[in-house]
C-alpha cells in the first residue's frame, strides 16, 4: 500500500484521494488524507465516502474540545 500513497501524496489538488484495498479492514482516513477502505465498504455502501469524512470530522471535533480543556500535549516531543 506504500506505493499507492506516495502516488497519491505527490498530487497536488483537492481531489478526494482514495485507496481501495482487498482485504476486510475499517474505513479511514491517514495522516495525509487518503481515504482507505475496503472493497467491500466501496462497493456495498452507498454513503463509504461520506461516512469517512464524518468520522474525520467528529475526531478532529474531539481533538479541539480536549485541546481547549488542556488535556492535549502539542507534540509528542513535547512530554517532559
């Protein structure tokens, strides 16, 4: 899979960027914003697309409630 994201990595647009993979695995989003799913939630789900960019959403939703609350640390690198 790899190889399909550095493809992906180095267009540079706003198109969904997408890899459809064999196996049974959860739908998600990677750091570089390539969606990744199975063939099976493509093909079977009317709304694949869409249920991921939600997902993202809520997360990223998540992630700036706790920041607020002070419970993120900024960085990895950041711990003492």
């Amino acid at each position: 899979m790899n190889q399909e994201q550095e493809s992906l990595v180095h267009v540079p647009d706003s198109f969904k960027k997408i890899i459809i993979t064999s196996t049974n695995s959860p739908l998600w989003r990677n750091e570089q914003g390539i969606t990744i799913m199975s063939i099976y939630d493509f093909l079977l789900n009317d709304n694949s697309l869409e249920s991921c960019l939600s997902k993202m959403c809520d997360a990223v939703a998540q992630i700036m409630r706790l920041a607020q609350q002070g419970q993120i640390i900024e960085r990895p690198g950041d711990i003492a």
